[in-house]
C-alpha cells in the first residue's frame, strides 16, 4: 500500500479529517512538520500555519479529495 499526499489540514480542523478518513475506511497517516522540527532542535519556516500534513492511501486519493471538499 502506498500512501500519498493528501493535504495539509489546520490543526483545528484535524479530527475532523481524521474521523471522515477513519468512518470511509480510507489509510491514513500524520506528519507533524512542528513536532519534528522542534525535537530536532530547530523550527522550520512556516511552522506556525500550525498544520499537519496527510497521506492517504493511494488508491483512495481521488475519494478522500472528494470527502473534504464536501464537509471542509
């Protein structure tokens, strides 16, 4: 299964994108640029948009695309 780049999603709006992608049984996975630049010792630019970024199955794209423009 690979995964591919979904979007990047505000944090607030995060469980949100979790629970739609969770409940259409759609892969998924989490990158969190904030956490990982600031265990590394520094913060990248742009860490402060506060965002996550998703991956989803690449099957299920085009899917999960269509799910958050209808409840986002």
């Amino acid at each position: 299964m690979k995964h591919v780049f979904l979007a990047n999603i505000k944090l607030i709006e995060s469980p949100l994108v979790e629970t739609i992608l969770d409940d259409n049984k759609i892969s998924f996975f989490i990158k969190n640029n904030y956490d990982v630049s600031v265990n590394s010792g520094w913060a990248s630019p742009g860490v402060s948009f506060q965002e996550k970024m998703f991956f989803v199955d690449e099957d299920n794209l085009l899917k999960a695309k269509k799910l958050l423009k209808k409840y986002i």
